[in-house]
C-alpha cells in the first residue's frame, strides 16, 4: 500500500502502532488538516512533520496495540474526516456574504424593528381583564367546576 | 520510555501552544525548550515514571490541539 504507483490511493506507512502519510498543502489547506488532528486526539497521538516544502506528513499512534488493519482504517478515517473539513470550508466560505447579509440585516434592517413594534402592538391590543395577574391557570381555563366531578 | 527530543515545525505548530505545552507537562518531567531556525525543539527528561509510556504523546497531542484552537477557532 505504501509503494505510490496509484496516485488515487492513500499512500501511507505503517509502523508500531502508527500509521502515517503526506498530505500535500495545495490540495488539503492546513486548517483543514489542523480541523481533522483536533477530532482525532481523543483517539490517537497525532504529530505533525514537514517532510518538505508543501506537504505535511500526520502521523497517527494508536493508543493501545492495534492490528495493520486497525491503523489502516483509522488512517481512512481520518482521510475521510480530512475531505469533510475541506467541504465545511468550502461551504464556508461560498456562503460568508449571505451570512454577513442576514446579519447585517437583522440587526440594522427596518424590517426588524417593524416586527418589534408589531408584536409590542399585539400585546397591548390583549384582553387581559379576565386574568388580572396574568396568571392562567391551564386547569381553569376550561374547568368551571370540573374537579371531583 | 527513554528521554527524548521533539521537534515542533515553525509552520505547523504556534508558539503560544508549545509554550503552554511545556507549562501544562512541566510538572510531570523536566522539559527544556530551544528553538533553531524551523522548529521548537522539546528536550523531555527526568519524565515521571507513572506516565513515561505516554508523556511524550500526550505533549504532542496537547501541543497540536492547541493549535488547532488557536488557528481554527477550536469548534473544528
């Protein structure tokens, strides 16, 4: 698996209970890479190298005896958790104006404090005589004597 | 395990993590901090026995997720 005659494979290393593999920068940004590391510290020791300029090799230590198959699968996760970081970014930052937009518009838009004043103006127009404490009983509300009968 | 000595790249860990790094561990072994021109360089010794099978990981691990809350704002 490590021999890298299939660029469309995650080319990795095993060793004693570690699995490591290079990244190259172009393709995973480092806060992705950084957003990945951060899940995965409860489930392995992760370290970081520079092999050269533009990669950044992860090694990942099992924290108790794992199997070759064990460090592969969590090489693929973490590979997988890699691509879902990349995505969250992207969609980020594809999105960052509209979120800017909605909140700049709900805090300085006209729109809010109409909605502010209509809904002042619905609770004055309330009747509340029949509740002068404005304490509503739910058992009242329908009851009339309805307890024992 | 063995004394041992970690190398920090300049460009993938954040000073403020390896400093605290060394202050949070500090008290489970002697740790010096030197730098050079790439990295921060950890010389780890003296580790407690209770915790000389994972001290060193555990440094790194703690180093590493600082960084990654100082430079991704941490909710990754």
């Amino acid at each position: 698996m490590s021999d890298g005659a299939d660029d469309l494979e995650l080319v990795y290393d095993l060793g004693a209970r570690a699995v490591s593999f290079d990244l190259h920068e172009e393709l995973y940004a480092k806060e992705a890479v950084y957003g990945a590391a951060y899940l995965f510290v409860d489930r392995a020791y992760v370290f970081l190298t520079r092999p050269s300029d533009g990669h950044v090799r992860v090694r990942l230590r099992s924290r108790g005896a794992a199997t070759e198959d064990q460090l592969v699968a969590l090489a693929g996760e973490f590979a997988n958790e890699l691509l879902n970081q990349m995505v969250r970014r992207q969609v980020s930052e594809a999105t960052s104006q509209i979120r800017e937009y909605t909140l700049a518009r709900a805090f300085f838009g006209n729109d809010g404090r109409a909605s502010i004043d209509a809904l002042l103006a619905e609770l004055d127009a309330e009747d509340l005589d029949d509740d002068p404490l404005e304490i509503e009983v739910p058992w009242e509300r329908s009851g009339q004597g309805s307890v024992g009968g | 395990m063995a004394d041992a000595v970690v190398r920090f790249d300049r460009s993938l860990y954040a000073a403020d993590a390896v400093h605290a790094g060394v202050e949070a561990f500090g008290k489970f072994a002697r740790i010096a901090l030197s730098e050079d021109a790439d990295a921060f360089v950890l010389a780890v010794t003296e580790i407690d026995p209770r915790h000389e099978d994972v001290l060193v990981d555990e440094l790194a691990n703690y180093v590493l997720a600082e960084t990654a809350a100082s430079r991704s704002g941490g909710a990754a």
